[in-house]
C-alpha cells in the first residue's frame, strides 16, 4: 500500500515515512494558493517514534470492520 486516505505511506526495513505532500498540493490548487509564501511547520522534526513508547497495541479486528 502506498497511499491510503490521502496519506502516502513509504515503509523501510526500520523506519515508515508518511507524508500528505499530494493531498496539500490538492487543496492549495484547489483554493488557488499555490503563490502563497512557505511557512515552517512548528515541531520537532529530529523526533524519533519509538515502537515501544508505552502505548497499547491497537485492536486490528477495530480496524478491518
């Protein structure tokens, strides 16, 4: 799977990397904002996800119904 919601997923043997790159693009042409000046965006980009953070594992029979 690749692109799922508007969400592109890229899984490597250690790592997933998602982004909404084509989505944004979609919706600043669509509202005609593709001239507008960049901002960043305001969190921690060197955060790392851990698989182990604490959490509890998510259901998967929640999410195939």
């Amino acid at each position: 799977m690749t692109f799922f919601l508007g969400i592109e997923i890229k899984q490597g043997e250690h790592e997933i990397f998602i982004s909404q790159e084509k989505y944004a693009k979609k919706i600043m042409k669509k509202f005609k904002l593709e001239e507008c000046k960049e901002m960043s965006t305001p969190m921690n980009q060197k955060e790392k996800l851990c698989k182990k953070d604490g959490t509890e594992k998510i259901d998967q029979a929640f999410l195939e119904a």
